[in-house]
C-alpha cells in the first residue's frame, strides 16, 4: 500500500493508518513532502516581505518515506503513525480540492526525490525479497539524505531464523 501525497493528506494518511492496523501483513509505504510557504492572506508575491520571500525560497524541500511492515499480525516496522505521529487538526477531508486551492503547493524536485527512494525501497523488495531502510529523510535542496535502517529499528538477533528474509 501506498501513501498518496496528492489527496487530502492527513485525512487519507488516518485511512491508511488504521487499515494498517487492521490487517495482518501488509507493507505500507508513505510519503511525505514539506510544503511550500506562502503568506496565509494570498498577496501577490511581489507585496511579500523579506522574511515571506526568505521562507518561501527556503521551503518544500525536504521530505520523508517510511516503509511500514507487518507479518501475520506483528509489527516488525512501525508505519508513518508511529514514526511521525499525524495531526488529527491538519486532517482535511476529501471536499478539500488540492488543484483549485493549493493552500500548500509543492516543489517538484522533492516530489521526485521521494519517488527515487521509493523506487530504491520497490527495488530492493523486487530484487532480494528484503527491506533495508525503514525511515528515508531527504533534502532534495542538497541532494542529502539521511536513511535510518532496518538492522537500527530492529535487533535482528531475536528474530526466530537469522537467516530469514523480512519479506
């Protein structure tokens, strides 16, 4: 399963969430991308202040994937809820229309770069039937990023089979 960045964020993310909670294996994947500041009364951009043009250069840049896991019925890595605890206020419900409101737009670089680390983690899955990075934060500002991976969330040692592949 796959978070969808491009619907109402948060409100979907809960659906995801808790269909997360409710079944017994499942991979769940999500991303999310910082948005673009702009000043809340919609001013033209060249009545902005300094700081307004400051924040707005600065912004939408980074961003994360999580990589949520759960087998039959146990979680091995946590989802997104857990990691980035969502806010219930910023929940916006589906009448929200992100194309004709875009109350917080994003860059597309970043959008790129979290589909470059999910097609990383897709990959890996395809490839050797393994998970490496649970969490995956990024800049695509700077091109950075800093991965935290499965061996550091989990003690791969109390696994049952060693050698077994979390799949």
């Amino acid at each position: 399963m796959f978070g969808a960045w491009g619907l109402p964020y948060d409100y979907s993310r809960n659906i995801m969430n808790e269909y997360f909670n409710q079944t017994d294996d499942l991979i769940y994947i999500d991303a999310g991308i910082e948005g673009v500041f702009l000043p809340a009364d919609g001013r033209p951009q060249d009545q902005w202040t300094n700081d307004e043009i400051e924040r707005h250069v600065e912004s939408g840049y980074s961003g994360q994937i999580v990589v949520g896991l759960k087998k039959e019925g146990r979680v091995i890595l946590p989802p997104l809820n857990e990691v980035y605890p969502i806010n219930a206020q910023d929940a916006i419900p589906p009448s929200h229309n992100c194309g004709t409101e875009p109350y917080q737009p994003q860059r597309m670089i970043a959008n790129e770069q979290a589909a470059m680390h999910i097609a990383t983690v897709m990959n890996e899955l395809f490839a050797s039937n393994t998970i490496h990075v649970h969490v995956s934060n990024f800049s695509a500002r700077t091109g950075g990023c800093r991965p935290i991976f499965v061996d550091e969330v989990l003690d791969l040692e109390s696994l049952s089979n060693k050698d077994q592949e979390i799949s």
